[in-house]
C-alpha cells in the first residue's frame, strides 16, 4: 500500500515538469541555424528645406535649426527577421518588412555549417492580405532549415518561443504560451495567435516555435501603448501561412477562391424576421454582383448555412472557407430562401482577378410619392433625387427622405438619404409594396421586418419591429 501511495505521488509530481521545460537551451540550438535577420534598404527622396518641428527648449532644437535643406536622394534602411523553410534557400517573412525595399540583405546565425557573409535575397512573391512575403537566396551550400507545425492542434497555455532580430538587438530568443487562439485585428483572412512571449520592433517575420521546434505561427504585430513589448504578441497561424507560401512558391502570388456576394453576419433581432431562420449561424447575402454567385442562382436575402459541405456560423468563417478552397472548383452552397433550403452548385472564381475589375450595380424599375411608417418617412426614387444623392440607375427602392430621432429605425443607424430596396426579404418599387411587406409580415404573426438598406452603395440588412 505504501509502495503504491509513493508511486501515485511521483506520478503525480512528474506530469507538470514534463509540460514546463527546465531550459530552452536545446529547443534553441537546435533550431536558430534557421532564423535570419533581414536587413532592407530603400531610396527615399531628399529634403528640400527645413525639417521637423520641435517644442522649444528640447534636446533637438538646435539639430533641426541647423540642419542643411536640399538635400539629395538618400537610402533608408530597416530591420525584420525572418526563417529558412528550405535547404535550397526559400526564406519566409512579413510583407511590411520587406515592402518597397531595393535591396533585401539576409544575415544567418553565425553557427556552423552557416555562411557568415551577407546574402542578397529576391522576392518570389508577396501577399498583403496575410502580411506575408517569400524570399530567395543562392547559397554555396544546403541550408537548414525549419520545417511549419500544425497551428490547428496548438492550445491555449502551450510553451512557445519566439526568435528574431528585436530593435536592431541580433538573433533572440524570448518564451512564453499561447494566451489565445483564432484572434483577429484587421485582415480578411486573419488568424492569429495571441502570445505573451516577448515580441518587439524587428520581430516582424520572425518564427513562433512550438516544443518540437515547428514554426505555428509568423510573428506579426504587438498591442502596445508605447511600441514595446507589454505580453501582447499577434502570430499569423501557420494553417494560414502554409497555404500562401505554397500559392507564392508555385505560382508567386496568391489564387484564392471567389464567390461573388456581398455578406453580412445575423443579428439576433433579425432572427424573426427572418422565415425559417433559428439562430444567428450563417451568412447572409445583402448583395449579388456580376460573378459566379449570380450565375448560380444565389439571390440577395438567401441565407448561406454551409458551404462546401462546412457548415456556415458567419462571414469571417466563409470568406475564410471560400478564399481557401480551390479556383474553378465547383462546391455545393446550401441557403435559406423564404423559409425553404436550397442546394446550388456554384463554380468558383478568382478573387484576385475579381478585386481588380470594376463591379457594375444590380439593376430594377421606378414611380413616386410619400409614405410615413415605423418612424420613417420615405418617397419613391426620382431622376432628380437621383442626381442629387448620388444614386446610380441600378438601385431602386424607397429614399429615406426624414426619419424621427426617437425612433427604433434611428437608433439602428438609418438616416435622411438611405435607400431602402428590400422589405421582407422582397424589392421594392412603390411605396405601396412596403405597406403590403408590413401587413403581410404582421398576418404571418411576425413582430420585425427585415430591411435592405443601401448607403454609398454599401448594402446592409437591418430588422425593425412592427408591432403596434
């Protein structure tokens, strides 16, 4: 008994030591031959007088009061980090560190078997979407390199360690965990890992390792009030990573799949007034352009529950589903139209090529007059409010021409100059079709009605109550 007591208490005591290692030192050796300090340099134009504006009495008054105007064309540089992914001299790293750059200088870990001179890389292709850039050096020799992990597999309260060239400082290495997952800050296709390992200016580029020495993630960004390092570290997945670097090595720039809609996420309240809806999952389509979409049959108003045989919670998770998948690949869009499913085969096309052409507006008929309901006070387009508030012969609908500022219609946004063109999930073309959208919505027992609005052009649905 006593044997056995003692055993559960070494095995209890051994589990946590195994999760915390006691040094880094090996994970670190092993590892840096393959992380790079990237130097760039860029002609930037020359002053042409006085520059800079200082409160007096500061340290540099007297620097920017004699300073020489006129100046020529000078160079800049700048410092990132970046890793080997390939013996034959491929080497990753943030877009930002690179961009605009004449010259691209990669310095390598002064380690043996490492070449000690300055090596000139080349871009092969870059992805401002993701902030990520692949590069290319010609070395004498094979390099080493490091191979990406599997972000997806990687937890919160992980160990991590992140290598790079801090502030100018040379090869780094700090450690930490995984503080979250999945996080986003601005891009479309953001995936990032949140680490509190340290990560400064110069950073950017460099890898974010796990225990067994894969790359999980590109080090990216900070959260900082002052530009330093507070524990709040952004890492681009390497479930994003990988699939750029692939498009960038194969083709030197990206091929994402285009479905061509404009989308918005469900808003509880829309719920209801939305027929055969039960919850806030899927994405819903507030506009359908030229493009594969329309081709297909997709109509603004459908609801997309899945795609591809993925099942839809929002729009950041389609558009991140739709730019992963195959160009020209043909997928099933499942959606809910006036209460009923829908399956539509849908062929994809190129965002890339799509984002580079102008898309023409959706086009409908005319008539006017004026109407007030559920605090809004709204009139038939004319050619002359047309002219007037920018509206292209394409968009029809209801104008929104007062709107009470106590009202639940003010409260969720709209304002004078809106157009409405949907009501219940049905275009509008008279003031009439909006009076018949609100009874049919009150028979039906409903208590909201589903608006489309249009502002500059930007579609968004907004559900207002009916109810008296």
């Amino acid at each position: 008994m006593a044997v056995l007591t003692a055993l559960a208490v070494i095995v209890m005591t051994a589990t946590p030591s195994k999760a915390r290692p006691d040094s880094f030192a090996d994970l670190a050796e092993q590892i840096s031959p393959s992380v790079v300090n990237i130097t760039t340099s860029t002609v930037v134009a020359g002053r042409t007088g006085p520059q800079g504006i200082v409160p007096e009495g500061s340290p540099f008054e007297d620097f920017f009061r004699n300073a020489p105007g006129n100046e020529g064309p000078r160079r800049s540089s700048a410092l990132g980090s970046g890793f080997v992914i390939s013996e034959d001299g491929f080497i990753v790293t943030n877009n930002h560190v690179i961009e605009g750059a004449d010259e691209i200088q990669i310095e390598f870990f002064p380690g043996d078997g490492q070449p000690t001179e300055l090596l000139t890389a080349t871009i092969v292709g870059t992805d401002p979407n993701t902030d990520i850039a692949l590069l290319k050096v010609e070395a004498d020799g094979p390099l080493k390199f490091v191979n990406f992990g599997d972000s997806s597999v990687a937890r919160v309260g992980d160990w991590v360690m992140a290598m790079g060239n801090p502030l100018g400082q040379g090869f780094s290495v700090s450690a930490g965990i995984i503080s979250a997952r999945n996080r986003a800050l601005q891009g479309t296709y953001d995936d990032y890992i949140q680490t509190d390992a340290a990560i400064n200016r110069g950073n950017s580029g460099g890898p974010l390792f796990n225990m067994d020495g894969d790359v999980i993630g590109v080090n990216t960004a900070i959260l900082s009030p002052n530009g330093g390092s507070i524990g709040i570290g952004f890492a681009m997945s390497s479930a994003v990573v990988t699939r750029v670097i692939d498009q960038l090595q194969e083709f030197g720039e990206t091929r994402r799949g285009w479905l061509g809609v404009r989308i918005q996420d469900i808003e509880p309240d829309m719920v209801e007034g939305i027929e055969g809806l039960e919850s806030v999952n899927g994405a819903l389509i507030t506009d359908v352009p030229d493009g594969p979409a329309k081709n297909a049959g997709l109509l603004a108003g459908d609801v997309i529950l899945s795609f591809d045989g993925f099942d839809v919670e929002d729009t950041r998770g389609l558009v991140r589903r739709v730019g992963n998948t195959d160009v020209d690949k043909t997928v099933r869009v499942v959606v809910l139209r006036q209460g009923k499913t829908e399956t539509l085969a849908v062929t994809l096309g190129r965002r890339e090529t799509a984002e580079a052409t102008a898309v023409p507006a959706a086009a409908t008929p005319e008539e006017p007059q004026e109407l007030e309901m559920l605090g809004l006070s709204l009139s038939e387009l004319t050619d002359d409010m047309r002219s007037e508030l920018g509206i292209g012969e394409g968009v029809n609908g209801l104008v929104v021409t007062n709107i009470d500022q106590s009202s639940e219609a003010y409260e969720k946004g709209l304002r004078s100059g809106d157009v409405i063109t949907e009501a219940g999930q049905q275009a509008l073309s008279s003031l009439s079709d909006f009076d018949d959208r609100v009874e049919e919505a009150k028979e039906a027992g409903r208590t909201s009605l589903l608006l489309l609005i249009r502002r500059d052009g930007q579609p968004r649905f907004v559900a207002l109550s009916i109810e008296d």
